[in-house]
C-alpha cells in the first residue's frame, strides 16, 4: 500500500515531457458510509508443522493429558496425569502419530482399602494415535495405545522418607490399562471436538503479517477442513474459507478474533474480497515513511468534492501546496491519480517564477504512475500465497470524510505453509 503514495514524491523529481490523458474505467466515489463488505468462497491448500500444530493446541508444560479427581467403580482412586516438557513426534502413517511425552503421574491408590497416600513420579510416555481425519468436523481419535518408562520411580512418603512403589503402581496400571486408555480417548476426543467446534482463533496463522498493518475477517466468516492426512513434517489438507478481509493501518487488534467451523459447499470459481482502508493521517505517515526526505508539514483531506494533499513549507517558510485529485481505476486494471487542480502560493525565489514547470511536472508523473494490484501481495503474511495462476483485481475506489477505501478481490486457489 506504501507503493501507492510514492506518486508524491514527484513534488521533487523531474520529468522530461507531458503524458497525454489516458482513459480511466472507474473514479473514486464520495460516500456517507462504506459498503458492507460482500463474502466470497475461496480453497486454501495448507501443511502446518507439527511444531506449529501443537503451539496452536496449548499442550505445554502442566497441561491435563488425564484426570480422574475422585474414586469411582471404574477406576478406585484418583490419577492425575499431566505434561512436563513440551510434546515430540517419533514416526507417523497417514492417519496415526507417535508421540514421546514427559509426563508426571500424581496418583491416590488404596491398597487392601487403606490409602497408600500421594503417589508422585515422572514417566517417559509413548502413546499411539490413530485418527479419523475426513474432516474437521469428524475429526476424533480412532485407537489409543500407550507404554511408558520410568523417568524418576513413584515413591510415597512413610515417616517422611520417600519410599519406591514403582511395583505396585505398575500393577495398578496395568490392572485398570484397559479403562485408563478407553477414558484418556473420551476425554481427548471429547477436549477435540470442544475446541473444533469453537470459533478458530484468527490470529494464530497472521503473526507474522507486516508491521503497521491490521487484519480483520468479515463478520460472518466461516472455515471448513477437509482430506487431513499427516506426512513426515506436518499434517496437510484442504482449508475452505467463506468471507473476505478488511485491512487498515495500525498494529495487529489485540481482542481476540474468531471464525467458526461450519460444513461449506464446494468451491466453484474461488474468489477472496478484502477492503483496505487508510485514514488521511494514516496516508500521510506512510507518505513520510516511503519518502523520508519530504519536508514541510503535510496532510489529506476528504470532502464530497474531492480529495485534496496540502503541504505547507513547500518551497519556503510561506510556501504552499495544494492538489485536487482522484484516485482512479484504469483498464489494465492498475490504480492511479488524476489531479484534478493544482494551487502554489508564497514560492521563494526562483522556484516562484516557475509555477507552471511544477505544475506540468506534477501533471505528468501523477499520468504514468501506475500501483498494479499485485503489488498488494507483498503486504500479504509470507506464510500465505496466491496460486501462480491467480489474480488480484481492483473493483471500486470510495473516500469519506476521514478516509479512503479500496474494495476489490483475490482469484484463486491459495496456499498456506506455518
């Protein structure tokens, strides 16, 4: 977007002739409000790491892998089970993973009916997955196995010495094995379709968007995944995305943003719409970011006339700057400027006798500038990319009292790599 306010800095470079008027196909629009953003269906063709996957699942050190808090005629005493350190992948097949996990066991076993006290050690757990992984919404554990190794022996306290029960927990385990691994599937699958049933947090794949740049779903968005399968690195699939994005200037929105899962339909000719947004004070930081030799003290304004940039100091300390211009759609589908009105006033010596050079040159390089639709890509989060047959296209230009917007779309399938 910063590419697009570059046509100021022709206020200092020269040009050596006048480009005649080229035909436009659209012009910016004045609107008491901005448009409601219309949805589109697009695919999006995602691998997500298996260390991103579990950033995004929260597991971490003390998360609740099972828990039994009271006796029951299931399992007869309580069984905490918990995360020590961070979970890692050892092999994988298309639909099952293997995991290695430090875990602390915290158990209140009884023996002979008298209470053998707190029970606390630290095992080596692997565990078996096999999954069911058509869709997102059906995704669930299928199988469940698991084995362990002692990383420090459960021991209880008598007399306040610690004691090793490392064979009688083992025979505990083992005796209620069955019921541990059928309840630790329920309790998975249960936290499983809990959290894909909930809105899918927005943020979590833009963290690396670019700085000064916030973005925001359409209100109504929606996410479907299908064809999940696992390889040696991560776990793929097809993402369907119904909605579109609006982006404006500022850093990313701290309050949480989130987009349901839903069932969508297939996907016909995929299409993305977005908004950008940029108030005149916004355009004008980013006109001194991308220009940062640009003296005098500048800014826009929106009236229902038009637009106007006004830079004070511009050749002298009375000096004044004012362009009327548009913003305007060509052919080509390219964005760019057509002045409408230039006004100099209090011009020092000799830039004052040349007014209507400045002018002229203003005229031109405001003609052949040219911001190709895309070159908004590289705003894009480098985890995200369009299909090489994709396209961005420009659709309307709009401005307000505060601020201008542009509305337009991205066709094509889309790629996503975290």
């Amino acid at each position: 977007m910063r590419s697009i306010l570059l046509f100021l800095t022709v206020l200092f470079v020269s040009c050596s002739k006048t480009i005649a008027p080229i035909v436009i196909s659209e012009k910016s629009v004045y609107v008491d409000r901005f448009p409601t953003l219309k949805p589109g269906l697009t695919t999006i063709d995602f691998s997500l790491s298996f260390d991103s996957l579990f950033a995004l699942s929260q597991l971490k050190a003390g998360s609740v892998l099972y828990q039994n808090d009271d006796a029951s005629s299931v399992l007869d005493f309580p069984l905490d089970i918990r995360l020590l350190a961070p979970i890692s992948l050892q092999t994988l097949t298309r639909d099952q993973i293997n995991l290695s996990l430090p875990v602390r066991l915290q158990a209140k076993p009884a023996i002979a009916g008298i209470s053998a006290g707190t029970v606390t050690g630290d095992l080596a757990m692997k565990i078996q997955l096999k999954w069911n992984l058509a869709s997102i919404s059906s995704l669930q554990i299928k199988e469940l196995a698991y084995d362990y190794q002692w990383i420090q022996k459960p021991s209880v306290k008598v007399m306040g010495f610690p004691v090793n029960v490392s064979p009688v927990v083992d025979q505990l385990l083992n005796q209620k094995k069955d019921v541990i691994v059928s309840q630790m599937q329920n309790q998975l699958n249960a936290k499983i379709r809990s959290t894909v049933t909930k809105p899918f947090l927005f943020q979590s794949f833009f963290t690396d968007s670019s700085d000064g740049y916030q973005i925001e779903p359409y209100a109504a968005s929606a996410i479907d995944m299908r064809d999940l399968l696992f390889d040696q690195t991560s776990i793929k699939g097809q993402l369907k995305y119904s909605g579109g994005f609006k982006v404006s200037a500022g850093k990313m929105n701290k309050v949480p943003l989130f987009i349901p899962v839903k069932d969508l339909p297939s996907v016909g000719k995929p299409i993305l719409p977005f908004q950008f947004q940029l108030s005149g004070p916004e355009l004008m930081e980013l006109l001194k970011e991308s220009n940062p030799q640009l003296k005098g003290r500048g800014d826009f304004t929106f009236q229902p006339t038009g637009i106007r940039f006004q830079l004070n100091q511009f050749r002298g300390k009375s000096s004044r700057l004012a362009v009327d211009f548009d913003f305007v759609l060509y052919p080509d589908n390219s964005l760019g400027f057509q002045l409408k009105d230039t006004q100099m006033e209090g011009l020092s010596f000799p830039a004052s006798l040349f007014k209507r050079k400045i002018a002229n040159k203003l005229q031109a390089q405001a003609a052949i500038f040219r911001f190709q639709p895309n070159q908004i890509l590289k705003r894009l989060p480098s985890s995200i990319s369009l299909a090489k047959n994709g396209r961005v296209h420009f659709q309307k230009v709009y401005f307000d009292k505060n601020s201008v917007l542009i509305e337009g779309a991205f066709e094509g399938s889309w790629s996503l790599a975290k």
